[in-house]
C-alpha cells in the first residue's frame, strides 16, 4: 500500500520508540522501536483506519498534501 497522507514522526524519550501521526486522520498514530518499524506499522494502521471508516460510512479525507501549521 502507498499512502499519500502527511506523517508526523518523533522520538517519544518517555515511551523509547518513535511515533508516528497521521494529522489527516483522526485517531490514526503508530509507533516502532526504529524509524523504519514506525512507518511500516504506519502503512499498516492508516490501512485499518480507511477500512475502519469505510465499514462504518464514514467520510474518508482525501491526501492533502503538506500542511501547514505555523
């Protein structure tokens, strides 16, 4: 699967592992103890979530592209 959706990835020091959100996705957040765990749970998450909302009707986000928030 290719996403297309933003991800905001940082070293959490409390939880030792990286975090992944996904802004576009409400909810949507994956961790990894390496950079590259952390995006591949990503891809599998941000998969879950679109089935998730499409099971239940929900509105799926379209890729926005980079976002902005300064």
């Amino acid at each position: 699967m290719e996403s297309r959706y933003e991800l905001i990835i940082y070293w959490s020091h409390d939880d030792q592992r990286f975090i992944v959100e996904i802004p576009e996705l409400p909810g949507c957040m994956a961790d990894g103890a390496s950079y590259q765990e952390a995006v591949k749970n990503t891809e599998t998450i941000i998969a879950e979530w679109l089935d998730t909302a499409q099971a239940l009707g929900r509105p799926i986000p379209e890729p926005a592209g980079r976002l902005m928030y300064a």
